[in-house]
C-alpha cells in the first residue's frame, strides 16, 4: 500500500507540477496578450494625437483661404457699393433740384434731413473731384488746413483763424503745390 500511496502521491505531485505549468503558461500568455494591447494603445493614442494635429492644420489652411476670399469679396464689393451709393447720392440731389426743401425731400425718400444733407455733400464732392480730376489745368483751391501743412514751418493754424476770424478769407488759388497764388 505504501507503494501505493507513493505512486498516487507522485501523480497527484505530477499533476500539481503539470497544472502549475498550464496556469503558469497562461499567466505568461496573459501578460503577453497585456503588454501587446498597451503598446497598441499607446500607438493608437500617438496616430490619434496627429490626426488631431493635423485636422487642425487643415482647418487652419482653409479658414485662412476663406479669410483670404472674404476680404477679397469685401474689397470687390466695397467699390461696387461706393458705385451704388453715388447712384443713391445722384438721385436725391435730383430730388433736391426740383426745388423741393431737404425736410421735404426726407419725407419723400423715407431718409433723415441728415442723411439727405450728407448725400448731397457727398454727390458735390464727387462732383468736384470728378471735374478737378477731368481737367488737371483748372486751379486748384487748397482748404486753409492745405494751406497750413504747405507753408514752411508746418503751421497747424491759418493766421486769421487765430484772430478768431473765418478761415474762408485765406483761400488762395493755385495751379498745384508749391506754385504761386493767383
């Protein structure tokens, strides 16, 4: 029995040894199957991080494009604008030269006497620009500041705005800077 019991104790330890072994190789192929899935992790993280990266650099590119064409727009649209508004400015002075009062005229054109006021300063000023720039022999009338920042040691003031007359008295006509006054 002893001989028995020797060998039932060595096929019981043989067992033990031989389902120690399996667990162990599990274990070991376990921690592989671990360290395997961290390191895809960690990859997965790092090509996540540059597709991040790089979906804000592509998104930067098109936002700076799309800036790019806006202010191209905005400046092609801005001279058709000032194109519009002299037509606006035009059609009001038209109003204005039938005799009708600017107050008037406001009410007709559902505009403010301001801005019917500014339309026709502005469609005179055109007008003026226009007719000056048509013709460069015509003189040209240079406004007191004009005068100011022409004259030799750079006088902010005209003479007779400091002796708290009209500045209109000091106009001169001339055929263009530095030439003499008419």
């Amino acid at each position: 029995m002893a001989e028995n019991r020797g060998a039932r104790q060595l096929s019981t330890r043989g067992a033990a040894r031989l389902r120690a072994a399996e667990l162990a190789e599990h274990f070991e192929a376990a921690a592989t199957l671990r360290r395997k899935l961290a390191a895809d992790v960690l990859v997965a993280q790092v090509e996540l991080e540059e597709f991040a990266a790089e979906t804000e650099r592509r998104a930067a590119k098109l936002l700076a494009d799309a800036e790019q064409r806006v202010a191209r727009l905005r400046e092609e649209r801005a001279g058709q604008a000032a194109a519009k508004q002299a037509g606006l400015d035009a059609l009001v002075v038209e109003m204005l030269d039938t005799d009708v009062p600017a107050k008037e005229a406001a009410e007709r054109l559902g505009m403010t006497v301001a801005e019917v006021r500014l339309a026709k300063k502005n469609h005179d000023a055109a007008a003026a620009a226009a007719a000056a720039h048509a013709n460069p022999l015509l003189p040209h009338v240079m406004s007191p500041f004009e005068l100011a920042a022409a004259a030799p040691g750079g006088s902010a003031t005209v003479p007779s705005q400091q002796d708290g007359e009209s500045a209109e008295q000091d106009l001169v006509v001339t055929d263009g800077p530095g030439s003499a006054a008419v």
